[in-house]
C-alpha cells in the first residue's frame, strides 16, 4: 500500500505523527473528569404540589386530577403516574426519548399555571424536577465539636457552609441535625389576666416594633434623599424592654413584666447521629459537568482548614459517606486490568511468535492506539468513567488483531528468504486492503450504537465511542507504524535461536494443533451426527432464558457494602420518644461485627404540613 511504503521510506513523518498523538493523548487523559456512570438523564418530570390539612380523597379529587389533565396536553407524552397522599400530589410523566426536557419543564409550569384559578387556593407553589443521575449527593460530612450547640449552629452556618460553597464544583449544601437560636417569649397568663393583655396585644407591638422598609423620599431642586423607616429588634434586651402599654398612672408596663425573654436552641425538628452520638450532617451535591473525585479532594483540602482554625473547639470533620471513593476504586481496578491484559497480551504473542521482537512491537503500538483513544475522548466531552474504561478493556483484543495480522504476514515473507524490507512490502501489498476492511467493519458495528437516540445509546455511546476512537487510531498504526518497526527490527529465527522453553511450548502447539486437526477429520466425516449436536446446543442455550437460568435486568447491581433502613414512626408521639426509639435500633445494628459506620437521620416526613406527617428515621448501614 502506498501509505505503508511512505512510512517506510519517510520514518521521520511516522514518528513525529505518533510523538503529537502520544502527546495529545496524555493532556486528553489528565483534563478528563472520573464519574461512576456516564450522564444520562431519562425524559421524566416530577411534579409535586403540596397541599396542607388536605385528606387523600380531596387531593386526589381537586388537585391531583387537574394536575393531569394540565400535564397531558404537553407534547411528546408517553406514560403519566400520579400519587395522591394526605397533603401531597406526586405526578410522574414520562416522555418519548428525544423531547427536550428543559424545555418540557417549563412548558409544565406554563401549563399548570394556566389551570392556577382551577387548583385549590391552599396549595403551596408547585415544585418541578426532571429526574437525572446527578441529583444524587456525593458526600456526607459529620460535624462535632465542644461548642454549644447554638454556637456549633452559628459557625456551620457562618463560616464552614461559605467556605464548601466557594468550591469549584459545589451545587448545594444541605445540614440536619443543627440547632439555630430563637428567641423565645414564654408568657405568664395571670400576669396577662390582671393587666388586662392579650396574646395578640403582644403580638401586635411586637410586629409593631419590628419594622424596615422605605417610605419614600424628600426632593428639592437641587438633592433627593431616600427616607426609610429602620427599625428592628437587634437584641434580646430591646425586645424585653419592649414597651406593650402605658397605665392611666404613667406606668409603662414592658414585655418582661408579663414574659419570660431568653435566647434559646429552636425546638428540635430534626436529628442526625453518627454512630449514636449527636452530630451536624452536611450533604454535598456536586454540578452536573462538576468532577465527583477533584470535588472530593476540595472539600477534604477545606474540612483541613477548617478543622486547624477549630482546633481549640476541638472539631472534627468526618466523611461519613463519600461515593467519589467507590468511584475511585472502580476506576483504578479497570486502569488496572488494563495494563494486566497489555502485558498477557504481550506474553501469549511471545509464546506463540517465538520473538521478543514482534512483542515489543506490540506492547509499543497497542498503549499508542489507547493513548490516541484520550483524544476523541476529550474532544467528544466523554469521562473516565466505567463504560468508557470497560470499551479500553474490550478494544485490546482487537488492537493487537491488527498488529498480529500485519507481524505474522512480514514474518511468513521473511522465513521466504527476503530481507525486513522486502517482506514489509510485499506483506502490506497483500493484507493492507483486508486489515482496512476489518477494521471498516468492526466500526460499522459500533458506531451505530453511538449515533442513535436512545436511553441504551445514551448509556453505551461513550462505551462504542472509546471502541472506534481506539480501532482508528489501530488502524493507523497498523498500516503505518507497524511496517516502520518491521522493516527496521523484523528478524525470522529459527529454532536453534529460541531458548528451551519457547521450543517446548512451540512442540506442545504443534501437538495441539495435530490434536485440533484430527478432530476435524472426523467432524468431516460425521457431519450429520456434528449437524444434530449444534441443533441440540441451540436449543439447550435458547431455553436458558424462558426456563429462567438467565434473567433480565436494565443495570446490573452493584454492592457497595451499605443499605438504608427506613422506619415510621406514630404520627402522634413526640420527636425526643421517636429518638428513643431509632435509639434501640441503632443499639441493635451496632453489637453487628461486620457493621462499620452508622448515619441516622430522624425527622417528619415531607409528605404533608408538619405536624400532620409521621415521624421518619433513615438508617444508612455501611458495612
């Protein structure tokens, strides 16, 4: 082939095209972003609409059925599920892949905002949100220190909150467990009774006294000056000595005559523990496009620093859960599988080739086509990630199929008596149009999975992606960088020249090869007895899927050694009895040996308006 003769005549345009592959490759591979799981985001809202006091039958009737009457008219419609509860309407719509779904949200809330005047007057603002992959957190943060907890509440919110929502990559922080302060008045009634105060009294003044706003301005010909009324109640002693009436003998009579006035922790709503002790939970959401693993590193660099301005408070900062380490893990287990399967690879074509020659040509064009593989994974915005690591692992095999095709036809030529040369040349003349052939059709067969517009698609592009990216950078190499290296380092050896035990391995082939020989004369011979035991085989492995021995399911499980343990609790009991409660339950999981970390949250449920809804407790398990 003309290509192939040029880079054997022209070295220096070959090697200066793989040296700018190489280096592109490796600055592709540092500026990719790890992920678990490609993005991919299903064409699905959420709607959810909450409705206080409201019995199931009454959301079902007046909010839930209008919602979906609201919803069906959207283009592209393929399936709805709606769920009524006491206080909450939950419509599920799912769409034909292909619809836009940003556009599709707003579209929803143009439409039930038509329907606005048909809804109950009680509901509170509909909430809408597509369900992606990349709403789930990233990581859980325990905060403990030996401050108060009005104190420990100020400084998450002041100062440790800031700081993680600066990070490049931070969407959201999320706390259970703190304790803000409130002002509480505890009003004395026989005090009240005998001044002759009502609570509403009470309430009036101090709205009153509470006051902000602008109220105007003061022009003239020359100056305009903006008027506003300040003034708010900045400390617990000004709202004692509040001022709520004045006797018919000039008495005053102030807040603190009638009430008690402290600043106190707001009364428990939520609690979170770790391992049974009190604690401060932050959850971490990352941005869409953000990096999970650099994200990580971030936030532990911050919870350093945080911890060391602290120290004297003695607080501590733990990642109790943190999905970048799975992440991590995984993909360090692929990279290094991958460099296990260039090495065997390497190792069987040494055995079978005879030439430690023609495997180090191997082991230099493979990792070439998988660094050149980085670039289109870079210019296609693909990730590491488990999919596109596991198209590397799977594209060696067909990496090192054009490599050997190549290799084995130079070396047939020269056992012919020709010179590296001659051999390269002849030996490309007559493979170079089938190894562009296979490699064409190997493409066809992914590339297709990577065009359409599917869930599937989007889950297996980057996989197919990472396949042809590699397979073209292969066939590259074989048609140019293959020949270069046989017609400069190519030797045919002969048997003498191979050590002991590459002659005894090559004897125990050719006894395999006899053996694999002899089978297929007499396959020749029998062809109807061959014939009715490929049917029975077909059969036998066709009825493995409706017998049940193979199943079907969308994604695989994968175990990451935790669970989540969900209990409901009596609506009509306290929240200090419901942590007494989790409280045995975490007793029992922790006497477990193989149970490492315990995270509790306890808390009412979001179904309805607050003191309505049961009590819930989510126990994450980390074994």
């Amino acid at each position: 082939m003309k290509v192939s003769d040029l880079s054997v005549k022209r070295p220096i345009y070959v090697i200066v095209l793989f040296l700018v592959i190489a280096l592109l490759g490796l600055i592709g591979l540092t500026s990719l972003q790890s992920e678990l799981m490609p993005k991919f985001t299903p064409p699905s809202l959420n709607v959810q609409v909450i409705y206080p006091g409201a019995s199931p039958t009454e959301v079902e009737n007046s909010l839930t059925r209008k919602l979906e009457d609201a919803l069906s008219s959207l283009q592209g419609v393929e399936s709805m599920r709606s769920y009524s509860f006491e206080g909450m309407s939950m419509v599920f719509t799912s769409f034909t892949y292909g619809v836009d779904i940003d556009k599709a949200m707003t579209d929803a809330q143009n439409k039930i905002d038509s329907k606005k005047a048909e809804l109950p007057s009680g509901i509170l603002s509909p909430i809408i949100n597509k369900i992606s992959v990349d709403e789930k957190s990233v990581m859980t943060l325990s905060v403990t220190a030996d401050m108060d907890p009005m104190e420990l509440a100020a400084t998450v919110e002041d100062r440790i909150l800031p700081d993680l929502l600066r990070i490049p990559g931070m969407a959201r922080v999320t706390t259970v467990g703190e304790r803000s302060k409130e002002v509480q008045i505890n009003l004395n009634t026989e005090k009240m009774r005998s001044l002759g105060i009502a609570p509403v009294q009470v309430l009036g003044a101090l709205r009153a006294a509470n006051l902000d706003f602008p109220t105007g301005s003061l022009k003239d010909g020359q100056t305009n000056t903006a008027v506003r009324l300040s003034g708010k109640l900045e400390s617990v002693e000004t709202i004692r000595n509040l001022v709520l009436m004045t006797l018919p003998t000039g008495t005053q009579i102030r807040l603190c005559d009638i009430a008690e006035v402290l600043e106190a922790p707001k009364d428990m709503a939520k609690i979170a523990r770790v391992n049974g002790h009190d604690a401060v939970l932050l959850t971490i959401y990352k941005q869409g496009d953000a990096n999970a693993i650099d994200l990580s590193d971030d936030v532990k660099a911050a919870t350093s620093r945080i911890e060391a301005d602290y120290s004297a408070s003695n607080m501590k900062m733990e990642f109790v859960s943190d999905t970048s380490e799975f992440t991590r893990a995984s993909i360090k287990s692929v990279l290094v599988d991958l460099l296990l399967a260039v090495l065997l690879v390497a190792l069987v074509i040494l055995l079978f080739l005879g030439s430690f020659r023609n495997a180090l040509i191997v082991m230099l064009v493979v990792p070439l086509s998988l660094i050149g593989s980085f670039i289109g994974m870079q210019v296609f915005h693909f990730t590491l990630n488990l999919m596109s690591l596991l198209g590397l692992s799977v594209v060696i095999g067909v990496l090192v199929d054009d490599a050997i095709v190549v290799i084995e036809n130079v070396y047939r030529h020269l056992e012919m008596g020709k010179n590296a040369l001659k051999a390269t040349a002849d030996a490309m003349k007559e493979i170079g149009v089938t190894v562009t052939t296979v490699t064409i059709v190997l493409i066809i067969v992914f590339l297709p999975i990577a065009l359409t517009n599917s869930l599937v698609s989007d889950i297996l592009r980057q996989f197919c992606g990472v396949i042809v990216f590699s397979i073209i950078f292969s066939l590259v190499a074989a048609l140019t960088l293959v020949p270069l290296l046989t017609s400069r380092f190519a030797k045919a050896e002969n048997s003498q020249d191979k050590n002991g035990f590459l002659r005894w391995f090559e004897g125990k082939i050719n006894a395999f090869r006899d053996w694999i020989a002899s089978i297929l004369q007499w396959s020749l011979g029998h062809k109807r007895w061959i014939g009715l035991l490929v049917i029975a085989l077909t059969v036998a492995v066709c009825s493995l899927f409706p017998s049940g021995f193979i199943g079907f399911e969308f994604m695989p499980d994968v175990d990451q050694s935790e669970f989540n343990l969900v209990m409901e609790m009596p609506k009509d009991i306290s929240i200090e009895k419901a942590s007494e409660m989790v409280a045995k339950a975490e007793e029992w999981l922790r006497a477990r040996p193989e149970v490492v970390t315990l995270i509790t949250k306890i808390g009412f449920s979001g179904g309805s308006n607050g003191q309505d809804a049961p009590y819930m407790a989510e126990i994450t398990v980390k074994l």
